[in-house]
C-alpha cells in the first residue's frame, strides 16, 4: 500500500474513483501479508499486487464492481484439491481481500492520509470489514487526533484506542468488536492497517562493505543512516541516493539517536576503539538487530573486552557476530545479501536452511 499510494493519491485528488483491494487476513502459504494493495483506476489502469498473479483476473473484475456499485465487498479465495484454478490460489494458503471503492464522498480523509504516509508521519486506518457496522467504513487515527467515523461513538472509542496502540508497534491485522466497541464480542471485524515510519538501519564504518549494507537496506525498505568519525571516508558520494550520512564517533551518535525494537544496527567498523563502545551502547537499547562484522578472532576479542565492561550475558547474547549468514559471501554485495538475509530470518523466524531441506508450511501462521 505504502508503495501505490502515490498514484492513489493522484486518482483521488483528480476526483477520479477507484476500486481498492486489501488484504486483511492470510493462512497457510499465502503469498502476501495483510496489507498488500492493489487498485483499478481510470482507463483500467492497475497498480500493486495482492497475490504476486494467482488472483488479480478476479481482483480487478470485482474492484470495476464496487466502483460501479458502490459498495465494499469482502471475498476470500483459496486452495481447492478438487479444481485449483477454479479459485485461483494454487499456492495452498488463503487470502482475504477487502474490496472497497475510494471517493472523496465515501473516504474524505483519504488525501491526508496518503499524505502523511508519504511524509513519514504516524497513522492507522481502520475500516469495517464485516458485521452490522458499515462495511469500507474507514476511521483514521493518528496519535493525536481522528478523522472519520466506524458508524457509532462507542465502536470508535475501541478502536482508536487499539489503533494507537498497534501503532507504536507498526501492526497490522484484524481486531473483533460489538456493535458499541465492546471488547469481548465479535460482531464487527475491524481491519487495522498502520503506517508507522520506515524502520531505521544504523549502519557503522563507512567502508566498502557499507556502501553495499546500505543499498540492500534501503531496497529492504529502512530509512538507512551510515556513521563514521573518519570525515575522509563518510562523503554522501560515496552511498547510494538517500542515505543519510554522519560524521560523528559512533557510540557518541548511537546516545543521541532513538532506537525501537524495529531498528536495525550493522557494526562494520572493525576497530576496538570504535566498535567496542558502540557495542556497550547498542547492546543497552531496544533494537531489532545487531550484528558485528569481523573474524573469530576478533570477535572472541571484541567479547572478552565487552565483557569486562560490565555488560551480561543476556546482553551478549542479542549479538550476531560475525555478522550474516553463513553463504560463503567473498565480495561487499555477496556479504550485503548475508547480512540482509540474517536479518530476515531474525525477524521471521526463520532458520536460515535452504527449503529443500525442510518439511512442512514455507510460510508458518503467526
């Protein structure tokens, strides 16, 4: 949705009416997360993708229909043994798509949330996918106001409440509410689809290595921060576009800057003097990832010097060093895949072993 939404954002300031699909809930080996988007616009123009092909033919013959009608609907295809491609889904899990259309009518708020997706700023969108309360409903919320309505004061209350807090999370997903928003009924499904900020990747050392970390980081979707003290080696001509670059001791920017249990933190700077305090302040902090780039000697070293600096053993266990996977990287691009890969398999859960020689759902239920 983040990518699209620009030209959603076009369609609807020129007060054109499109149709758009989300996905709200996902089991077994779907292909995409909730929140994947795809939308019909004028001329039959179609942007995103809800299922990577298996769907679309479908997707985009219901989207012309609730333009046409004006009203939302919410299908789910899946997997069938007897005629798979008589559903579409032959990957063997299941999607459920909400499918809405947009105007300024139906979605006034519409435009100011696309815009402060676009400028980074914080906002959850809730809309009605089933139950007695209007469904393509939407309610955006963000931490210090509203906008919209679900269809009564009460079922507003709850979910602008679960929307902030789904939002210092960066969530998505369904939440169950009565007709009033009481807590513990299910009558009207409610779809949360928050836009926290990208995540930030903190890349330190501004070596070869860097620039290619960076670029994969970027392409991953975080807002990518490269440090260096050495102002010879930490030039923006160096990184790909975008990339905010700092001079600065490293530990000395680390203590000035947030972190959340999203970020991403990449040591490259395979010095003591550099890395071993920023490893002191890193390992202290809420972060997603660290990882420490370096050989066993110099992690056994880097170990033992941290250790003497007070830090435990939980601490010391939330390091990956060496840093990445084990893929036999040689080249900066070929370990930028290892440390990338790494942090995949963190976030997921993933075991990092090739799928050939596992067993089972590629894509587990969360």
């Amino acid at each position: 949705m983040r990518d699209i939404l620009p030209v959603l954002n076009g369609w609807y300031t020129a007060g054109v009416p499109f149709g758009l699909a989300t996905v709200v809930s996902t089991s077994r080996s779907a292909p995409r997360d909730p929140g994947a988007a795809m939308a019909v616009g004028p001329d039959d123009e179609v942007v995103g993708s809800v299922s990577g092909g298996c769907v679309e033919g479908a997707v985009f013959e219901l989207a012309q229909e609730v333009v046409a009608s004006g009203e939302a609907r919410l299908e789910t295809f899946g997997y069938s043994d007897e005629d798979a491609f008589a559903v579409g889904l032959t990957c063997g899990g299941e999607l459920t798509l909400l499918v809405r259309p947009v105007t300024a009518a139906l979605d006034p708020a519409f435009g100011e949330i696309a815009e402060s997706v676009v400028a980074a700023r914080p906002v959850t969108v809730a809309t009605v996918t089933d139950g007695p309360a209007p469904r393509g409903a939407t309610l955006a919320v963000w931490p210090d106001r509203v906008a919209g309505t679900l269809g009564t004061t009460g079922l507003d209350v709850a979910v602008t409440a679960d929307a902030r807090g789904e939002l210092a999370l960066g969530a998505t997903g369904l939440r169950h509410y009565g007709p009033q928003g009481e807590r513990r009924e299910d009558a009207v499904t409610v779809f949360l689809h928050s836009f926290a900020p990208p995540p930030r990747m903190l890349v330190f050392g501004a070596i070869d290595y860097a620039a290619a970390v960076a670029r994969i980081g970027a392409f991953l979707g975080y807002r990518v921060t490269v440090c260096d003290a050495r102002p010879v080696f930490a030039t923006p001509k160096r990184f790909p576009e975008g990339v905010q670059v700092v001079v600065d001791w490293p530990h000395r920017y680390l203590g000035g800057t947030d972190t959340d249990e999203r970020t991403v933190i990449c040591v490259l700077t395979h010095d003591p003097k550099f890395d071993v305090p920023l490893l002191e302040e890193a390992l202290r902090r809420p972060a997603a990832y660290i990882g420490a780039m370096g050989s066993r000697r110099t992690h056994d070293d880097r170990m033992k010097r941290l250790t003497e600096s007070g830090l435990t053993e939980a601490e010391l266990s939330r390091l990956r060093s060496p840093v990445g996977l084990d893929l036999g990287a040689r080249t900066p691009e070929e370990v930028a895949v290892s440390v990338a890969a790494e942090i995949v398999a963190l976030r997921w859960g993933g075991s990092g072993a090739p799928l050939t020689a596992t067993a089972g759902a590629i894509h587990p239920s969360s």
